[in-house]
C-alpha cells in the first residue's frame, strides 16, 4: 500500500525590498531581464567607478546602461510596430551606410591624391 503525499505551491506578488520595474513582466521584454540581471549583479558587486574616471564619467556611470537599455528599448519597440520589410529595410539602410560612406570618403581623397601627382 503506497502513501500519496499532498503538495501545496504557492505563488505571492509581495515585494519584498526588490524594485517593481514599473509593473514590467520579464517576458513583456528581454532588455527587462537584462536590466534586472545587470541590478543583481551591481547590488552583489557594488561596483563603483575607478578612481582615475573623470567627474563626468563619474556621474553617469551608474544610469550609463539603464540609459542604453531605454533607448534599445524604444528602438525595438518602434521596429516592433512597423511593418517588417521596412524595419528590414531601416536595419539595411543603417548597416549600408558605413561601408557606402567610407568607399565615396577613399574614392574622393584617391582622387585628390592623383590631382595633385
């Protein structure tokens, strides 16, 4: 005769001491995963800025990423809401424009060059 055991889970909304993320479920985002990865790890470490920093890189040290992450943030969400051929084609437009631009900069400064030979 076997014993069957009663398991109870449960599952409670309190906080605790850890920050709402302003009600942002993890997989509402990835960026709100890695926010709160990057908090863990700031909060386990407590990193501080190397003293040779200036004041500047001092002050923004601490919200430097929170600041990268919102702008990833709203980059992804304004891609999320258009249309994919034309956030494919944004995506293409700004990975082109480095290689275009840097080839039109050899091109010309080539030709000064041989104007000047």
């Amino acid at each position: 005769m076997r014993r069957t055991r009663s398991v109870n889970i449960r599952a409670t909304r309190e906080k605790k001491g850890r920050d709402n993320y302003d009600g942002k479920l993890v997989d509402e985002n990835m960026i709100v995963l890695r926010m709160r990865i990057k908090d863990m790890k700031m909060s386990e470490t407590s990193q501080m800025p190397p003293s040779d920093w200036m004041e500047w890189e001092k002050r923004y040290f601490g919200d430097y990423n929170e600041r990268v992450f919102e702008g990833v943030e709203l980059l992804q969400m304004c891609l999320m809401n258009t249309r994919p051929c034309l956030a494919i084609g944004m995506v293409a437009l700004v990975a082109l424009s480095l290689p275009i631009s840097a080839w039109v900069i050899i091109f010309n400064v080539r030709g000064v060059v041989l104007g000047f030979i």
